[in-house]
C-alpha cells in the first residue's frame, strides 16, 4: 500500500515542479521524476539539517522540491551539451530546425 502512497505523492510533486518550472511532460515522467525528486529532496533537506514532518504535505513539499532539482540539473546539463547559456527557469528555447522532443 505504501507504493501506491509513493506515485500518488510523486505524481502530483512531479506535476507541481513541471509547474513551477515551466517544463511540459507527460504523467508517467511526472510520476519517475516524483518519486526521484523525494528521494534527492529528503537527502537535501537531511544535509542542510532541515525536516519537514507533516505527513502528506511535508512529503509533497519535499518531492517537489528534489523534481525542481532535478529538472534544473537536467537543464543545465541539456543545455551545456548544445551549446546554450544555462537558463534553469525558462523552459528552452525552440530553434525552427527542432523537432517535436526539442533535440536536434
């Protein structure tokens, strides 16, 4: 019953950070990057010494902060290998010789 508590939670963290950052995916992605950013979110707030024990909406604030960073370090990496200034906000820029998935 826990796993189902974990994609519920993931998916809506997944979808607030997509918000928040501006970026546009799918719900399954939503979901991975939900569960993920719970994970990299508890061990970010467990090294700057801060816990949030509020049950489902400190596990939401928690995975969604880690989405944040994990669509922000996705940027920048993305953003680097083609040749663009890291922006980690602003969703890409969209050239005319892009295709639908924003590669090239």
């Amino acid at each position: 019953m826990a796993f189902i508590g974990w994609i519920i939670i993931g998916g809506l963290a997944g979808w607030v950070a997509e918000r928040i950052m501006q970026a546009d995916h799918g719900i399954f992605t939503n979901i991975f990057i939900g569960m993920l950013g719970a994970v990299v979110g508890g061990w970010v707030f467990g090294a700057l010494g801060l816990a949030l024990h509020g049950g489902f909406l400190g596990s939401l604030i928690t995975a969604a902060a880690g989405a944040c960073i994990i669509i922000w370090i996705y940027r920048a990496i993305r953003n680097k290998e083609q040749g663009r200034p890291v922006d980690p906000i602003m969703p890409p820029r969209r050239d005319n010789n892009d295709d639908f998935t924003g590669m090239n």
